[in-house]
C-alpha cells in the first residue's frame, strides 16, 4: 500500500530517450554511411521478390507463396526499427514519446512473432514437398496455404506490451538501444517486474520456441528423407535447398532466443543491441538472396520483368 503510494506521488515518465548504436559522432557517421544503403538495398530486394511473386504465374506456387509473405513481412520489419536506428545515426540521442515507443515495441513484437510462425510455417512445406511428394498438391493446395499464412499474421497479436505499458517508468528515461525493446524498458521500471518477466518468458517459450520445435522436426524428417533418395543429384539439389533456409533460420533463431527466451533482464545491452542487429538488419536483408535470387524459376522470371 505504502509502495502504491509512492509511485502515485511520482511523475510518470514521459518520454525516453535513445542512446542508440554509438555515441561517438565519428563512428555515427560511417554507421549512417552503412546503414542507410542497408536499408534501402533491404526494400529494394524485398519489394522485387513481391512483385515477382505476384506478377509471374510460374511464381504462384505454395513456396513462392510464402516467400511473397515473409518478404512482404521484411519490409514492414525493418521499417519499424531501422528508422530510428538512422535517426540516432543521425542525430545523436533523441528523444522518443513513450507512446510512441510502445507503439514501435508492439509492431516489432507483433512482426517478430509473425516471422517465428512464418519460417515454420515455411518449414512444413518444404517437409511435405521432399517427405510427401504425391501428396503435395492437396496437403498444400491454396486454402490451406492461405490458412497458414493468415495464422502466422494472426499470431503476430499475441504480443507482451500490455504487461510493459502497466508497469512505471519514474525515471531515469535513458534507453541503451536504438530502438524500444523489452529488455531496455525493463531495466527502466521502477515497478516489481517478476510477473512481466514471467510473461515475457512464457511468450518466448510458446512462439519462439514451439516455432522453433516445428522447424527442426521438419528438417530433421526431410534430412532423413533426402539420405535416402536414390539419386546423388536428387541429394544435392534437396541438401542446397535446405542448407540455405536453415542458415537463415539459424541466425534468426539463435539471435532471438538470447535476447527474449530468458527469464531475466539483460544487463550487457552493448551485446544486446548487437544481436539486435543480427536479426533486425542482417536476416532480412539476406533472406531475399538465400531464399529467392538464387534460384532459377525467381531469375527467369527477374530475366523476362526486365525484357
């Protein structure tokens, strides 16, 4: 009781302020010099694959299908943190309402927990496509491909920042990141957060890691399947195909889990805002050229936009 008198007596926080990458002028600016070209090459790939997906009827096909969503998914995800991490870039420190920053800390929560059910989602096609061939066309025909891609959109609602927005920020205000993620906010509040950390914890579990479970069950049958494909090519081309996806979702995985599956506050946040960049900046750049611009359908059909 005394405690809920205390904080009532305290002046909310109002607004916060972004430290952001570097608070070195020098290394902001060749940061900038960096990111910038990173991000416009990042919408550039992402809008070319959705517009090949969606102009070239080869390309409509349940892989294609889903790669169309997570490039589409790419460019609304890196729009929500990428601004502001060249806006500090930029400017130096600023300032952020604290609206507006649980604003950015809902849609990045929502877009993550999208791009979880996502990959997994990409995971079970290529499954059927190698472990159930004959079965492919009516195990993945449209509605159920439509049904996947609606879930992993829907899921992106289950997101925590109800239990962050309750809690109080009565100062300091200063976040050591370059955008409004949970660890940060945590380390601000001035409220008990063992219940929010729970929360937090529990999400992680059910959509970082159940996606996650789904992904390797999926590879682990299809590399099963693929050892026992009579043809050395058959292997290969199978073996190059799953390679490049499970790099992808190695990196992402690896770098979202650190930061979100553990039931603490992150204190070293130098290491936490450069995982941060792993999966914020490097995946979705990548993901266009590992997934799409190597392969041969998506080039021929890049070869005819351009006649």
């Amino acid at each position: 009781m005394e405690r809920s008198l205390e904080l009532g007596n305290v002046t909310r926080v109002q607004e916060f302020v972004l430290l952001g990458l570097s608070m070195s002028p020098e290394t902001r600016e060749v940061l900038f010099a960096v990111f910038l070209p990173l991000y416009l090459l990042t919408l550039l790939e992402n809008a070319l694959i959705v517009f090949l997906v969606c102009s070239h009827t080869e390309l409509h096909k349940p892989m294609y299908f889903f790669l169309g969503n997570l490039s589409c998914l790419e460019m609304c995800y890196v729009s929500v943190t990428m601004p502001s991490l060249l806006a500090g870039l930029w400017t130096g420190p600023y300032h952020v309402p604290f609206t507006a920053c649980l604003i950015q800390l809902f849609l990045f929560i929502s877009l993550i927990s999208t791009k979880c059910t996502l990959l997994a989602s990409m995971a079970c096609d290529r499954y059927v496509a190698i472990c159930r061939p004959l079965r492919y066309p009516l195990l993945m025909r449209p509605q159920v491909c439509l049904g996947l891609a609606g879930t992993s959109w829907l899921c992106g609602r289950v997101g925590r920042t109800r239990c962050l927005a309750s809690l109080s920020y009565c100062g300091p205000n200063v976040l050591n990141h370059f955008f409004c993620d949970v660890s940060p906010l945590l380390n601000l509040s001035c409220t008990h957060v063992a219940l929010t950390e729970l929360v937090d914890f529990l999400s992680a579990i059910i959509i970082l890691w159940g996606s996650l479970l789904v992904a390797i069950a999926s590879y682990v049958a299809i590399g099963r399947a693929v050892l026992h494909m009579p043809s050395a090519a058959a292997r290969c081309k199978a073996f190059s195909t799953c390679a490049s996806h499970l790099v992808v979702v190695g990196i992402f995985y690896s770098a979202a889990l650190f930061i979100y599956a553990r039931p603490s506050r992150i204190e070293a946040m130098d290491l936490n805002k450069v995982l941060s960049v792993v999966y914020t900046v490097a995946t979705p750049m990548c993901n266009p050229v590992i997934y799409c611009l190597r392969n041969r359908e998506v080039q021929a059909a890049f070869r005819r936009a351009l006649r």
